[in-house]
C-alpha cells in the first residue's frame, strides 16, 4: 500500500501518477478540440462552414479576439498532454521489460529501477505487480 503525501500539491502529484494515463490521453484530446476550434476560426473556408453549424458559430464567435491565445494554449495543451502520455508509455514499457523475468538474478540486479518507477512514475497497480513478482521468485527484503 502506498503512502500518500502531504499537502495540495502532494495530493495534485499523487493524483497525477495514479491517473496518469487518463489525465494525459485528456490532455492531449482536450488540445486537440482547442485546435479545431482555433483552425475554424483561422482559416476562411473552415469559419464559412463554421457559420452554417449553430454550436461552432457560437463558439467561434464567443471566441472573438481571444482565438489567438487560444491557438496557443492548445499548442501547449497537446505539447503537454502529449510528452506526458509519450514519457508514461516509455515508462511502462521499461517496467515490462524489466518485470518480465523469470530468473531471480535479473531481477534484483534490476530492483532498483522497477521499484523507482512503480513506486514513484506509474500507478499503483504496478506497484502491486511488482510485490507479486517478489513472492513467484522468493525474494526476501
């Protein structure tokens, strides 16, 4: 069982690493919505199309002067969203990598590293895995 932080922004951080597919993959999806809606407004034929769909009319319109800053914002939104999701990914798959292993040696030669990234980088859930893993190979603390 994992110990939570103290604090707001340990709670904000503790929340992030459990959920940290999900928040990403949200990101990135979110970013992308925002670039829609900065392209409708930014090209012409797009913002002609966009005044014969009541919904995008209206947002383009709310939007008015602030589409620029807009555009930005969901430049940073799919740049962040994305590195997030990239760098949880390659960590997963390291701890795959390196979890997937039948021989005891391997294993604790590589201890430290999986422990850092289920204890600190990836869910809970690997976590878990990794005290599984322990037990099927016998490994003592």
């Amino acid at each position: 069982m994992r110990r939570l932080r103290r604090g707001f922004g340990a709670f904000i951080g503790d929340l992030h690493q459990e959920y940290r597919f999900e928040i990403s993959a949200a990101l990135f999806v979110l970013g992308i919505v925002l670039v829609f809606f900065a392209l409708l407004a930014y090209v012409p034929q797009a913002r002609a199309w966009a005044m014969t769909v009541a919904i995008f009319n209206t947002i383009v319109s709310g939007l008015g002067p602030w589409v620029f800053w807009e555009a930005i914002s969901a430049a940073l939104v799919i740049l962040v969203g994305g590195f997030d999701f990239g760098d949880t990914v390659k960590k997963a798959r390291e701890f795959e990598k390196l979890v997937n292993t039948t021989s005891k040696e391997v294993f604790l030669k590589n201890r430290a590293r999986i422990e850092h990234l289920a204890e600190n980088d990836l869910p809970e859930r690997y976590a878990r895995r990794v005290d599984r893993k322990r037990l099927e190979l016998k490994v003592r603390d």
